[in-house]
C-alpha cells in the first residue's frame, strides 16, 4: 500500500498521533507527514504511506495558509492558548483601522523569532523541552516569506486573519510580534491549516473517516507530483536507469523531475553533468 492521504486533523492530538493511527489503520510501518501541527492547531495535514515518504521532502518546502484567531490584551509564553498567559492592556480598544496598516509591515521577507516552545533543535535537543525545563533558551532570527496578512473577521479583542506564507513561518510569533506593535499583546486562540502547496483542507478526511476504508482514501502517488516536472521515460531510459546507468538526455529544468514509465511514477532524477540519474526510486 501506497500513497498520499489529506487529513483533516482535530484540536488536541499531536501530529505524530495521526500518524501512528495512520500506520495501524493502513498496516504500513512507513508513514510520515509533510509539516507538523500543534496540538492545538486544527487543519490540513499530509500524510505519506510506504513508498510515499520518499517524496515528502519534495513537498515540505511548499506554501501554506492559514486562518489564525488572535486574542489582544494578553501575551503567552508559548504564543498560543496553551502557554501562561500575562495581561498587557486589555482595556485597549483598537479599530480595524488600527491593525490593518501594521499588517503591512510584515509582508514579504522578513526577519522572524521562532517561539521558545517550538520543536527547532537547538544543540539536538527540540526547544520546547529545554524551555520546559526551565533552562535560559535563545531563539534566532530567520528569514521567512509572508505573501498574505489580512483581517476576515473582527471582533475586538478577537480577530481573525488568514495567512499566506513560506514554510517554516511560525504564525504563533506573527501574532505576537503584531501584538507587540499594537503595545497590548497578543496570542493564539485557534489556529486552523487551510491549504498545503496545492492541497485544500476541503479535499480532507478526518482520521475516522480514513480508518474506515484506508485503501479508498489513499491519493496516489501520480496524482500528489501532478504538477512537478514529468520526464516520460522509454522502455530503454527505464532499463539503464534501473541498472544504475546515467541517463545520457538533456533536461531543459532545473528543479525536481518526477521519472514516469507506462504512466506509473518510478522515481526522482537529478541532473548531473553526464545528464540525469535517480536520486529516489519509487517501487
């Protein structure tokens, strides 16, 4: 068994519990998932089976989107619901008037801190076991891309605001640096993952769902690289390559190329300055 499933994750599980139901639903030992949720944060979830892990590398780099409910008037330690919260201002009235122009400063590239209570490694160790604890945790600055920041619903000192990003921006900090620049403070309240590179939180099931027919909720894997580089390879091309041989053909693209025999994906090439060869074989 083989392929991608799209799940719909609940609030209150951790990523790793969707793939081990996942893994006993399916009865395959090979399952891993494109980006890790918070346990707190609901939403989409790309979950690979068997041969699909060898592509999940290829699609953790992808765009995401998000609607975020943040609460003004108080910060978090873990930037989120789930942390201590300290009241800042919550007498504070801001307009949408107020927020709207801020958004504006944290579009395209910017500078961002990762929250402490995060699963980056810092000396191998995930951050948030160093700050559990209690140990002195310094979080640096990284670069990030923030191509969408817009309200969709406010309702002091609730709002919500969908957000399109690069992987790796922590929506957590966008909320609690947006906070800081109001001078009232802010946190998470719901965070929900709407769409994955070109993959809708619509198209999801939820892990009951799944569990019920694994093989009919299975995406295959032909589908999932449908819009990666294809090279349609000959019964020669597939012969040399699956001996190990150079393909000796130049490939006008420089980015990943998905090997198709007979329509069925058989691996990953990679150039290389005699042409291309597999960096991933898919059996």
């Amino acid at each position: 068994m083989k392929g991608f499933v799209l799940i719909d994750k609940p609030k209150g599980i951790s990523s790793f519990d969707v793939v081990y139901k996942v893994r006993k639903a399916t009865g395959v030992k090979k399952v891993g998932h494109s980006g890790t949720l918070d346990p707190l944060a609901t939403g989409l979830l790309l979950v690979a089976v068997g041969e699909g892990t060898k592509l999940l590398e290829f699609l953790i780099g992808c765009d995401k989107e998000y609607e975020v409910v943040a609460h003004f008037g108080f910060v978090s330690d873990t930037y989120d619901a789930e942390g201590s919260l300290t009241k800042i201002d919550d007498q504070k009235k801001c307009s949408i008037g107020d927020v709207e122009p801020l958004l504006m400063s944290f579009l395209g590239e910017i500078s961002q801190v990762p929250p402490k209570y995060s699963a980056l490694k810092i000396n191998g160790k995930p951050a948030y076991e160093l700050a559990r604890s209690g140990k002195d945790v310094e979080m640096k600055a990284r670069a990030v891309f923030v191509e969408k920041f817009e309200v969709t619903s406010f309702k002091w000192p609730l709002v919500t605001f969908r957000v399109k990003c690069s992987a790796g921006t922590y929506i957590r900090s966008l909320v609690h640096d947006l906070g800081a620049l109001l001078g009232c403070g802010a946190y998470v309240q719901e965070l929900r993952r709407t769409v994955v590179g070109d993959f809708s939180v619509e198209n999801a099931l939820s892990v009951e769902d799944f569990s019920k027919n694994p093989e009919g909720g299975l995406i295959p894997l032909e589908s999932i690289v449908a819009n990666f580089y294809r090279l349609n390879l000959s019964d020669e091309d597939y012969s040399g390559l699956r001996d190990g041989r150079i393909l000796n053909k130049k490939v006008e693209h420089d980015g990943v190329i998905m090997a198709f025999y007979k329509d069925v994906l058989v691996g990953v090439l990679e150039m290389v300055s005699e042409g291309v060869k597999y960096k991933k074989v898919i059996h």
